[in-house]
C-alpha cells in the first residue's frame, strides 16, 4: 500500500512538474522588435556609400543574428537597394516609404508577422524637402495587435556649418517630435488601439546634459523609451540614438532587460564594419501569450 501511494505521489509529482515546464515554454513565447539605420544603402548605381556584393551579405548576417521578427530601416535608398540585402533573407518581407527621396524608412519583418502597411505619415516631415516622413503599419500576431511606425528624424550633419544652420536642424528635429508625441496623443484619445510602437533613429539621446530636442516626446507619459539607457556601439561613453518607443499598454508586455544592441564590429574587420553602418542595430522582446486589452 505504502508503494502503491509513493508511486501515485511520484506519478503527480512529474505531472505538475510537466505542467510548470509546460507553462513556462508557452509564457516565454515572444516578438523581438528592433531599429538600425543601414547608412545609404544603395542600389549600387551612383551611392553615396559604395558596397560589394559580400557588404550586403555582411547586413543580411547581421539582421540574421539580431533574430528580430520586425525590423524598422532608415536610409534605403530605394526598393532596389533593400532587395540587395533581401535576397540573402528569404524569410523576410518588406515595405518601404519613398518621400524620403535618397533617404527612406523601411521595414522588414519574418514571413509569419501578419503586417498591413498603413503608408507614410506625411506630417513627420515638417519641411519634405529636408526630411522624410514615418512609415506606419499595423501588425496582428498572436492575439497581440498594434501599430508601429519606423522613423528618422533630422540630423545635425556636416552641412550645418554655421550655428544658424544648426540652430535650424535642431528646431526641426524639436517640430518632429512635437509631432510625434501628438500622434500618439491622438490615436490614444481617439481610438480603440492603445498599443502603439515607434522604432527608429531619432538623431538625439533623452539622456545627455543638454540641448535634447526630443524632449517634447521623452516627457509623453503615454510612452517610454525603453533603449534609452543602451551605449552606442561607435562609443561607449555616448547613449543611442537609436530607439523604440512604447504605449504604456504595449511596456505591460516589455520584458525587462532584454533591450540590446547588437555590435557586429566585435566580430568583423575595422574594413568590413565601415562598409556596414555607423549605426548598430538595438531592439527589445515583448511578452506574448497575453491578454489583448484593446
């Protein structure tokens, strides 16, 4: 009788031990979302930024190992250019903006993510003639809906060679995020959909000691910079700038710690990197297996 009960005790044991394994497979399941700007990437006519056929492979390896099922892209040139890399990523779809002229937003994500792209979102570009709209899509995957949008704001480049011309850079960059931080304001107030997610190089970093002109955003207390704290890849005294942003609704799904930035120069050539990026790709993992609210 006594073998009897240790065999049934023994037997119920493995059964909920089965059942917490089982439960914990099923509650990490997860969507890895990320941002990197491919410097010019070119069609390989006329580039501002020259590469090989093995310079595209490299971004194509290197997308591979960040594993992020969606992807948002800054300076595509154009469809062209992003099939280069594309044609080493066959589990990969894509869209991509083209008011940004030279400079595109794009995104790639896996062949499962179901993605309806929503087109551009013309106000972004406050002056169209020197910078690009946001590209935004709404994405529907295991029973988690939201909207994301890829983004790139005004750079302070070497072409603002006077303080007024810099001046001028900074207070576009500063409209832009007013503009964000507007949009989100809106679609929260006035619609159903309360995840939101914007990826993307937004030229600055909440977190220096002064002149930030993405505050109007960072101070959103609808949103929350979930990458903010990262260090560049180029230096590691210097914050990203590169970001992804979420809704409040969407950082109940944030699994902390798991923001990265993927540094691919530890593991090419100081050559190979250069013909990559400038930027290293950053990106986060968002619980799934949740209960959708909206």
């Amino acid at each position: 009788m006594r073998k009897f009960l240790f065999l049934l005790l023994l037997v119920l044991s493995i059964s909920a031990c089965s059942k917490q394994a089982s439960n914990i497979i099923s509650g990490s399941k997860n969507l890895s979302i990320g941002t990197f700007n491919m410097e010019w990437l070119g069609d390989g006519i006329k580039d501002q930024k020259e590469r090989t056929e093995n310079d595209y492979k490299n971004l194509a390896d290197i997308i591979k190992k960040t594993d992020f099922d969606i992807i948002g892209l800054q300076e595509v040139e154009n469809e062209a250019a992003l099939k280069k890399v594309l044609n080493y990523l066959p589990d990969y779809k894509f869209i991509i903006g083209k008011g940004g002229h030279l400079q595109n937003v794009a995104m790639i994500y896996k062949n499962y993510i179901n993605l309806e792209t929503m087109g551009e979102y013309i106000p972004l570009a406050v002056d169209p003639s020197k910078n690009r709209p946001g590209l935004l899509a709404k994405v529907n995957y295991d029973n988690y809906d939201f909207y994301i949008m890829s983004v790139h704001l005004k750079s302070t480049s070497r072409f603002d060679d006077t303080p007024q011309k810099k001046m001028e850079s900074y207070q576009m960059r500063k409209k832009q995020a007013q503009v964000l931080s507007s949009w989100v304001d809106s679609l929260l107030q006035n619609g159903k959909e309360k995840d939101i997610i914007i990826v993307g190089d937004l030229n600055d970093t909440p977190l220096k000691d002064k002149n930030c002109y993405i505050m109007d955003l960072y101070n959103n207390t609808n949103v929350k910079f979930v990458t903010a704290e990262l260090k560049s890849c180029k230096n590691p005294k210097w914050y990203v700038i590169d970001h992804v942003i979420l809704s409040n609704e969407s950082m109940n799904r944030f699994i902390k710690g798991s923001e990265v930035i993927y540094n691919f120069r530890e593991s090419l050539t100081e050559e190979e990197s250069k013909n990559i990026s400038d930027h290293c790709p950053v990106g986060v993992r968002l619980q799934l297996g949740l209960p959708d609210n909206d």
